[in-house]
C-alpha cells in the first residue's frame, strides 16, 4: 500500500508518467496517486493531458488532487472527472493510511 506524491507538472516533468507506468506494470491497486502543487495541472480538461487521463481511468488506484494547491492556481472549475479532492487534513490522513508515501520528481 503505497501512496505516491507527484508535485510537478506533466510539462515540466515525466515524474506522472513514470508513476503510472510502475503502477500499470505492478498491477498494484493498493496504491493511490496525489497530485499536489503544479501536478494538479495534470487534471486539466485539456488536449495536452488526454493520454494521462485514459492512463488514470485504466488504473484500478485513486487519485487524489490537493483542493489548496487547486484554489491557488484557480483550477477549480476546469478538471476532468475521476480525481478526487483532499484538502490538507486529507492528505495527511492519506499519509497515515498508507504504508508507504513515494514522491516522484
């Protein structure tokens, strides 16, 4: 059970990419995603994210975005559906329900 933490962009990063690729390989559906600082743009309804978004559908894992760093960068009315939002409280009950917490970078 493992709780993986990106905080990069999809454009600036593989690090997403990468995490989904471990998890599709491992077929690990103990494990869950969250997306925090600019890896919350990684749930945008957009062109660019289309992939990583068929890639999250397949996975049998949650994902999480973090709700603070969404309203930071006024992302709340533009995400596609699937992701589920945490606020700071969230995650750290994310944290401890997982084992283990893998950030990605």
């Amino acid at each position: 059970m493992t709780l993986h933490l990106i905080n990069k962009s999809p454009a600036k990063s593989s690090a997403l990419n990468e995490c989904l690729s471990v998890l599709e390989a491992s077929n690990n559906s103990s494990s869950a995603i969250l997306l925090i600082e600019d890896a919350v743009y990684s749930a945008l309804k957009h062109p660019a994210n289309m992939a990583l978004h068929e890639k999250i559908k397949k996975l049998a894992s949650p994902c999480y975005l973090l709700k603070e760093d969404l309203l930071m960068r006024g992302l709340h009315a533009e995400l596609v559906e699937g992701f589920t939002i945490v606020d700071y409280a969230g995650f750290v009950q994310l944290s401890l329900d997982f084992k283990k917490v893998q950030s990605w970078s």
